[in-house]
C-alpha cells in the first residue's frame, strides 16, 4: 500500500529545515566551490591558449589535451567528494527533522563508511545513464527517477550497492505520486541554481561566493528531500500481514458442562412394624 503524506508540503519544509539549519550546506558547499574553481580555470585556460595561438596547430592540441586530462581527474576527485558529502548531509538531517541539532561529523564518518557502496551505486547507475542515451533526456529522467532513492537506502537504509538500486526502483514505482513531486523539485532547485552558477561563471570573485553559497544550498536541498521522502516511504511501503482465522481443523476445546447438583440425601426406610 503506498505511503500517504503530504508530499508537496514535506518539499516546502525542505526549504524551512535549510534555512534553519544552514549548517547543512557546508560538506556540498566546499564541493560546489571546488567545481567552480575547476571550470573556471578550464575555461580560462581554453580561452588563454586559443587567443595566444603561438604553439602552433600541434602544440595548441597537445596543451589543451593535457589540460583536459588533468581536469578530467580533478572532476573525477569532485565527484568522489560529492558522494561523501551527498551523504553526510542526508544523514546529519535527520537530526534536524527530529527537532535536534544536526551532527555533521557523525555524517561525514557516515558517508566515508558507505563510500565502497555509494561507489558502486554511482558506477552502476552511470552504466545505465549510458545505455539511457538510447533515448536521450527521457531516458536520463527516467533513470534518475527510478534510482533517487539509491544512496538513501545505503546511506539511512544500511543496503549494500547493488540491492540499494533494486529498492529504489521498487519505492519509486510503489509510490509513483509522491516520489514524482520529490524527484520535480529537487530537479527544478538544481536546475535554477546551475544556471545561476553558469551566469556568474566568468564574473572573478563573483563566481566563487555564488559557487559556494547557490551550489551549497542546492546540492544540501536535493540531499535533504531525497533522504526525506526515502524515510517516509520506507517506513509506510510495508504491508501488515492479515489476521486470518484459525483453521476449521483447530477447534476450540469444548467447553465443560456445568457442574451439576448434588443429588438429595435418601430418607432411611421406615421402622418395621
């Protein structure tokens, strides 16, 4: 039986809880920043390199070969800690929704224990991100609704890569609604925040503070509302096994009759005469 709540409203109070609790944003905001200088510096680099034109046509390719290699590995880096971060901000949340301070160290230790798993989850989903392309952007939406649930149920859940990936098609699918109306607004945050990013790119200075700040907040929002609903839906997807009754062949032992009185006492015979 699906979960029932209100799951625009639990989208809302994500926002409510951030804001709150700001402290949240930390882990995915030194990840946003670590992003933002990488593209800068790509980007300024690609520029610098095609206006200069002095290598010649060989030099210029094999520099910027280069350069693209070693920004690969540093993205590759990034996204490694955003795995770390991604989790440690959805389990230091979970105190925030119990009303309680949220204990970002025991979150970070959360998220390096689960790293071999949210590793695997990564690289399996990538894999099937690559075959989506079948059908491009239908099938990366697709893939991304099915899998939102995936690091929750490793990270909250305890489950190992792989059947985290099975438990998250099976949580989408069972509450298509409300796991819809989650998985929309935490598209339609990161969406609006990478554009903003983008807009402040090239804007030195600029760039980095909204980096760290919009990319923080954004990143810490869809960490919040996955791990949210994925709690909410855990807990209510569950079926309580009917009480059936008892087999016509166990019958209630057969109730004893009620003692019965006792029987008047004889009157001796007469005397004779």
């Amino acid at each position: 039986m699906p979960a029932q709540f209100d799951a625009v409203a639990e989208a809302q109070n994500g926002f409510s809880l951030l804001f709150k609790n700001w402290i949240l944003a930390i882990p995915t905001a030194i990840v946003s920043l670590l992003e933002t200088i990488i593209l800068f510096t790509a980007l300024g680099a690609m520029m610098a390199a095609i206006a200069s034109g002095g290598m010649g046509a060989g030099g210029l390719a094999a520099g910027l070969g280069a350069f693209s290699g070693i920004t690969g590995l540093l993205f590759i880096v990034v996204l490694l800690a955003g795995l770390v971060a991604h989790a440690s901000v959805m389990y230091a949340a979970r105190d925030a929704w119990n009303n309680r301070p949220p204990d970002l160290a025991a979150g970070m230790a959360r998220g390096l224990s689960c790293f071999l798993n949210l590793l695997i989850a990564a690289i399996l989903i990538g894999l099937m991100m690559v075959v989506a392309t079948i059908i491009p952007v239908l099938g990366w939406l697709v893939i991304g609704f099915l899998s939102m649930f995936t690091f929750p149920a490793i990270v909250l859940g305890g489950e190992s890569g792989v059947t985290a990936i099975g438990t998250s098609f099976k949580l989408a699918t069972a509450n298509f609604s409300q796991a819809l109306i989650g998985f929309l607004a935490v598209i339609v945050v990161v969406i609006i925040g990478s554009i903003v990013n983008r807009l402040f790119l090239t804007m030195i200075g600029l760039n980095f503070i909204v980096g760290l700040v919009v990319g923080g907040l954004i990143y810490a929002y869809a960490a919040i509302i996955v791990g949210r609903f994925y709690t909410l839906l855990a807990a209510g997807t569950p079926v309580a096994v009917p009480v059936t009754a008892p087999p016509s062949s166990m019958q209630p032992p057969p109730s004893m009759p009620p003692p019965s009185s006792p029987p008047p006492p004889m009157m001796p015979p007469p005397p004779s005469q």
